[in-house]
C-alpha cells in the first residue's frame, strides 16, 4: 500500500505535546488513548491524503480536517500533491464549537 510522506509543523507538535499531557494527566484509565489514536489517524491519513473533509471555515484552500473519533479532536491539514506530503496543521477538540486560527 502506498504511503505519502508526513510533516508535523510546530503550531501542530506543540498541539500534540498539550493534548497528550492533558490525556495522560486527566484521563488515568487510557493515558495512552491520544497518542496511540494520533499515531493510528496519521498513517490512516498517508495511506489515504484526502479522506478528511475539506474546511471551508479556515479561509484556506486545501485545508481538511480529519477526526479522531476516540478522543474527539479534529486533525487539520493539508496534502501537498507536488511533495507526495501531508502537512498537519493542528489539532482542535471537536466540541470546542470552531477550530483553530491558521
């Protein structure tokens, strides 16, 4: 199967690092759940680039999101065609009522 490239930019890894010390702090039963559903969606996500749903809502072209169902947050991000890449963007908890700045 093939498998697309992956770029996490910083505005996303500072996103990752906050969610998961919350999940691991807040959530005892599964301190794993964040990291472990991220890490599945993100090869979901190079396998198959445009499966998320496109974001109007950003003001940006190509910008799609992507949620993850378990922990209920929406991964945002691009698939540059010309570097075979995804690009992810950030990540946003689905019930916050409206997603991030980019």
């Amino acid at each position: 199967m093939r498998r697309c490239n992956l770029e996490v930019q910083p505005r996303a890894e500072q996103d990752i690092v906050r969610i998961d010390t919350w999940w691991r702090e807040n959530r005892p039963g599964a301190p794993d759940l964040f990291y472990d559903e991220f890490e599945r969606a993100t090869e979901f996500l190079r396998s198959a680039p445009r499966i998320g749903r496109l974001d109007r809502a950003t003001g940006l072209p190509g910008v799609r999101r992507y949620l993850i169902r378990a922990t209920g947050h929406h991964i945002y991000y691009c698939f540059r065609d010309e570097l075979d890449t995804v690009v992810i963007l950030a990540l946003w908890n689905a019930v916050s009522g409206h997603g991030p700045l980019l």
